[in-house]
C-alpha cells in the first residue's frame, strides 16, 4: 500500500479573492486508501487542533476553478490522492485548514471587535486567535480529552467533555454520594448547566456548557473544596435517588427467578455506597428498574400483535388467535405451534389441560394442554391466557384447539373437575371423553373424610390403576369395610370418570394432570412477569424441552425409549422364575405362583390385561417370548420408539429475531390492544399458608377427642360408635 505527501496550510483565511493567506505550513503523509476519518485525524494531531471542542474544514484548489473543494467524506478523499498521485509535487494542491469554534472562524479577526469571547482552559478569557489555537488541548496537556460516556465515572476534572447533560449529571450524582457531600442545581439549561453545594454558604462550584450547540457538555469550572459545615454533609443523603438505585439493581433483575426485595436493595445500596436509604426508596427503585428492564405491564399489551405476527412468520402453520372486545380490552389468547402440532401425530391422543392465575398486574388465567411423548416427557400442544375459568372462555380454548389439532381417534382430556372443563369438552368434542385427575379426586375424598383417608389412600390409587376388574372389585369391598360413604362418593363420581377398568377409552399411564401442574410450576416466577415477557418465556422453556428431548432421542439405542423402556426392563427380570405351556403357535398358558395366564401374541393380549393396556410385553408375554426366542420390538407399540420419539421433535423451535429487527406491517402495528379492565388491587398479596414453627412441624401431634363416644382420632360429626355411659 502506497502513501503521498502533501502540504497543510492552517491558521489562515480565505480572502475575498478565495485565496488562502496569512498561513502556516505543515507537511504530512497520507495512506493512499485512507478514509476521511483517517485525514481528518492526522490533520488536527499535525496542526495541535482538537476535534471534540472544534469543526475543521479541509479546501483546496485546483487550476481553471475560482471556488475551492471541499473534502467532506472518503469520496472527496479518493479524488484528492488520485490528483496528487497524478501531481506529485509537494507544493502542488495543499490543503487550506479553516478551524471554527461556535460557526466563527477563529483566523477572522473581525469578529472580536463586537465582543466575541472565547474561554480556554482553566476559565480565562481568550480574544487572541492565536493563542486560542495554542489553548486547545493536545495530547501533551495533562488533561483528558476524551469524551466521557460512562455513567460511572469516577475522576471529575475541568476540561471534561461529556457526550450529553445526563451523563454528566449522572456522573455528578455517583460522585456526590463517593465523597460524602450533597449538591444541588443552580442553572439548568440547554446550554448550561451549574451545581452548587446544598449549604448556602460553601463555595464548592462546578459550572459547565454545551460545547457547538452539539449536546456534549464541558465542565468549565470545578471547585471541590468544601466550606460547609460537617452536618451539612452527613444529614440525608438527597443524590441517592430510587433513579440512582435502580440502575444500579437493574442488571440483578435481568433474571426474573431471582428475588430482590426491598430489605435486600436497603443493605446492597448500604454495602455498594454506604448510604441508607428508606424501604419506600428502595420500593420505588425496584419499579422504576422493572419498568426499565421490561416496560409497563399495560404497555406489554401493546406488543401482543407485532409479537403475534412475528410468531406466526417464525413458525409457518402455527394457530394463532387473540380475541378482543369492542373497546380492543384483552381477552383471550390461544398458541398452537407448528412443532407441538407436528409432534401430537406421534403420540397417543391424550391430553392433559389445567390453567393457573397469573400473578401480575392483572387478572387472568394461564392454561395450557399438554401430552405425553414416547419416553414419557412432556410434549405441549397448546398454550394461551383466558379472563378467567369460566363456561365461555374454555369453550373458546377448545374450540381453537379443535380447529389446530383435530378431534382424533380415540382422543380424551384428562384433568380436574372444573366444571366448566367438563362443560366444554362436552360441547366442543361430542364423543371425547373426559377424565378426572385421581390426585385431586383423592384430596376431595380427603377434605370430605378425614377420618379415613389415611387407612385408604394406597387402596384407592390401587383401584385407579387395576388392570382386572378382579382386583377393582376386591379394593372396593376393602373401601366398603372402612368407610361406606367414601365408596358412594367414588360411585357418585363415576368408576369410568377415575378408574382404569371403567375407562372407555385407553387413557395409557396418564392417571393424573401432572404434566400439566408441571408446567404450571416452572412457570411460577414468570406469572409475575408482564404478559409479553411471560408469552415469551413460555416460549423459550418449551424450546429448551424440544431440544432436549430430541437430543435424548438421538442419543437412545435401547429398544424404547425413556420409562417404557424401564418398565419393559423390569417385566424382563420378573418372567425368569415363569413356566410356559405352548397350546398352538401363538397361544400360551404361563404358569407363576399358583395363577395361571393366557398369552396370545397374535393379538399382543395376556388376561393380565398389562400386556394390551400398556403396548409392551408385560411379565408374562416376557416369558414366551425368551421361550420361542422372538425379538421384543415387533411387539411393542411404535409410540415408544426412538425412531417415533425422533419423528415427535423433527421441527424445532427455532429462536425469534431480536425485537429491533421485527418486520412487522403497518396495519399490525397500529392494531391496539387495552388491557384487560380487572386490575389487581395495590397492596401487598394475603399469605395463603403461614410458615408452621417447629413444634407445629416436628412435634406430637395432638388427637381431638370426640364428644359423643369420648375416643380419641374423631369428632362428632364422623363418630360411628354409640355414645359412652356414663
């Protein structure tokens, strides 16, 4: 790469012949691909002119042109090193430096006869263009020159140039409460800016002043000696503002799993600054850090439909719908994306749905419906926030599931017993049954009949999950024998409702709404979030999960995956001990302490009913198959599969552009969307459970005793012995 030389002219002025006179002289030399940037620097450095504080100008002239070029951008560089490269004579086309401060040319000396002036370092007052030149800062002053943009700042000086007032008065402010002292504003303006200490009569003084009308702020004057008195200084501190101490938590709240309270802001700031501050302050400063971190909670609202739209173009094939009211006030919302609908093909038609309250500014309701893939994980198939749990809001949800997913064969919805969940499984899907969690069944049968529970909770979830209607019948009598009225309780609740055997449709191993309590609970911090932010990190956990699960997919070389794979493992080591009897090719008697058992492999069944319920070999299918040396895979469903599990998570849920880079419609953006009208009440939420001291967890329990038979365990109400004599 070749450079040239060339000459600079600087300290003149263009006469009215635009001839440049009255100069001096300076030679540099100059890359032959320098940009602008690049001259513009090596100029000032030659001729000691700083570009922070001063506008440089570069002309030259060339023959047959009266008017002078201008070079103002790498273009006009180019075609000034291709005319000297042409010329190389070092006299030939110089470059004529004109240096302005304050859109006045400081080589004219006509303007300081209407009383032009000019402050130099150290506040003195310049009217001689030469020495303003000499008086600009280089870099052999012992002052910095460079234009401060960090907030934390820690040197305060004159001659400091800062990129705006803020900044400087946030620097300010960090160095007030540094070194102990309070300040306060004497002048503020787009032009200046003055702090004088808070005690009238100490003479600490910074005064500073926009530099061009450009923005960047010169500290002109600075005393930092204090006259006031020392109780002036250590009274309350007024520079630790909730402002001030929210930028400062700002980046611990960058992780909304992580709690912050105020009594923890009170000791960081007492730690960080050695100032105390009041709760209400570090209140304040928590909001006013969340609300610059994430936007107001109505607000948040304000970005559904950009963020809808953005959703919808990531993930082609998506269903996605928001419902508003007349007056555009938030009402439901329903998320279906292309991967969960992708996946739901390669799983069993189950679904598990429950929703839960946010926590936020406003009401509303989280639901979500879920199943369960191959190796048993967690595969969602929709998400969305109603108003709340009622008739008409979960038929929406339904019917927007309807409209994604299909009704499809053998389908059923397993959850609690919301009414309103029944109702609407109902009417959006005629035919599909509808399930109880038996957890929460057994916690109604708990409140119900505390006398009992105790004695029955392993023989009612042992009725739930029978496999012979053998076995059903035999817990039951146990029920009848104990307590008859938790028997009719679970008969008026209907067998098929909770119960295996009853089931009319094959509801697999998902006998409960955990998977769908599961979600509810990783997303219990994020309830607090605003809805946009919470939306999106629904979004980002269920992406986590899909890698996951493919990742586990691809990496399974056993025959099932995850606990199918487990259970067919275990029904392997209790086959070793079985006698098998062959009565034709397909059809066995498989003998094992004392019980007889028929396999068929033609139909995959065992009047165990494990082996077509489950769709894996159960114990005694086991058996037949070492016996005859068959491979177990043919006779596994396909569900279970790596290759199925693989098919599940095929599509991935790829990550959303940043939010700066959205290309979004105008119509979309000008959609409005309110916030919904119910607003949580201000104030500090009722505990629901109070923290039990240590006697109360760890200590003996003490037993009522009833008033009518004088036993203890029961009361009145559920005493079932005749009253004591007395």
């Amino acid at each position: 790469m070749g450079s040239i030389s060339l000459l600079v002219m600087h300290s003149g002025r263009w006469n009215n012949e635009n001839c440049y006179v009255d100069y001096s002289t300076e030679a540099i030399v100059l890359k032959e691909y320098a940009t602008f940037r690049e001259l513009m620097d090596l100029v000032s450095k030659q001729i000691c002119v700083d570009l922070s504080f001063n506008i440089v100008k570069l002309k030259y002239k060339i023959e047959g042109s009266t008017a002078p070029l201008e070079i103002h951008n790498d273009m006009g560089v180019r075609v000034y090193v291709s005319l000297k490269k042409d010329n190389k004579e070092l006299s030939k086309y110089p470059i004529c430096v004109s240096v302005f401060v304050n859109d006045c040319q400081l080589a004219d000396r006509n303007m300081f006869e209407d009383g032009f002036e000019m402050c130099g370092p150290g506040g003195i007052d310049i009217v001689d263009t030469e020495s303003l030149v000499l008086s600009v800062p280089n870099n052999s002053d012992n002052v910095n020159c460079d234009i401060i943009t960090n907030v934390k700042h820690k040197v305060v000086l004159e001659d400091q140039v800062y990129k705006d007032k803020g900044t400087l008065k946030a620097v300010m402010t960090q160095y007030a409460i540094d070194h102990r002292f309070q300040w306060k504003t004497d002048r503020s303006s787009q032009t200046c800016y003055t702090l004088v200490c808070v005690s009238d009569n100490c003479g600490w003084v910074l005064k500073s002043s926009s530099i061009n009308k450009s923005g960047m702020f010169r500290i002109r004057k600075f005393v930092d000696d204090h006259t006031c008195p020392l109780k002036d200084k250590v009274y309350e501190q007024r520079q630790a503002t909730s402002s001030l101490i929210g930028g400062m938590i700002q980046p611990k709240l960058v992780d909304h799993k992580r709690k912050l309270t105020p009594k923890d802001i009170q000791q960081d700031v007492s730690l960080a600054l050695g100032v105390n501050v009041s709760y209400s302050v570090a209140w304040n400063a928590k909001e006013k850090a969340l609300v610059s971190l994430r936007g107001t909670p109505s607000g948040s609202y304000g970005k559904l439909s950009s963020y809808l739209y953005v959703l919808d173009a990531t993930y082609p094939g998506s269903h996605i719908r928001m419902k508003k009211t007349d007056e555009n006030q938030f009402l439901y919302l329903f998320i279906s994306l292309f991967p969960f609908i992708k996946g739901f093909e390669f799983c069993k038609p189950i679904v598990v749905v429950d929703g839960s309250h946010l926590r936020g500014t406003y009401n509303g309701v989280f639901v979500s419906a879920s199943t369960v893939d191959g190796a048993g994980n967690i595969l969602p198939l929709a998400y969305g926030i109603i108003d709340s749990e009622n008739d008409a809001s979960w038929t929406w949800f339904f019917e927007q599931f309807r409209e994604a997913h299909g009704v499809k064969y053998n389908m059923c919805v397993v959850s609690d017993r919301n009414e309103s969940i029944i109702k609407a499984v109902s009417r959006v899907f005629d035919g599909v049954p509808h399930y109880a969690c038996i957890w929460h069944l057994w916690k109604n049968v708990k409140t119900l009949f505390k006398k009992s529970h105790n004695k029955l909770s392993e023989v009612f979830y042992g009725m739930a999950k029978a496999y012979k209607q053998s076995e059903f019948d035999e817990l039951m009598e146990k029920v009848e024998q104990v307590d008859v009225r938790v028997k009719n309780y679970l008969e008026s609740a209907g067998y098929e409702k909770w119960s295996r055997v009853y089931a009319t449709v094959d509801r697999g191993m998902v006998m409960t709404s955990n998977i769908a309590e599961c979600i509810n609970a990783c997303l219990f911090e994020a309830r607090e979030l605003p809805v946009y932010d919470f939306l999106e990190e629904v979004r980002q956990m269920f992406a986590r999960w899909n890698l996951k699960n493919h990742t586990s997919a691809s990496h399974t070389f056993t025959t099932l995956c995850g606990r199918p794979q487990e259970m067919l493992v275990a029904n392997e080591e209790a086959s070793l001990r079985m006698k098998v009897v062959p009565s034709n090719n397909y059809v066995f008697s498989v003998h094992h302490e004392g019980r007889t058992y028929i396999v068929c492999l033609e139909n995959k069944t065992c009047t165990c009913k494990r082996f077509q319920i489950d769709e894996i070999p159960c114990s005694h299918a086991w058996a037949v198959l070492k016996k005859k040396h068959f491979d177990v895979g043919p006779y596994c469903s396909d569900v279970y599969k790596p290759s199925n599990l693989l098919n599940t998570y095929s599509i991935s849920i790829r990550p959303l552009p940043d939010q700066n880079e959205w290309n979004v419609p105008g119509y979309i953006k000008d959609q409005i969307v309110q916030p919904p009208n119910h607003k949580k009440l201000p104030g500090r939420p009722s505990k629901k459970y109070r923290d039990k001291t240590y006697s109360e967890l760890y200590g003996k329990k003490r037993k009522n005793s009833c008033s009518t038979c004088g036993f203890k365990g029961h009361n009145r109400r559920s005493c079932r012995n005749g009253p004591r004599i007395v």
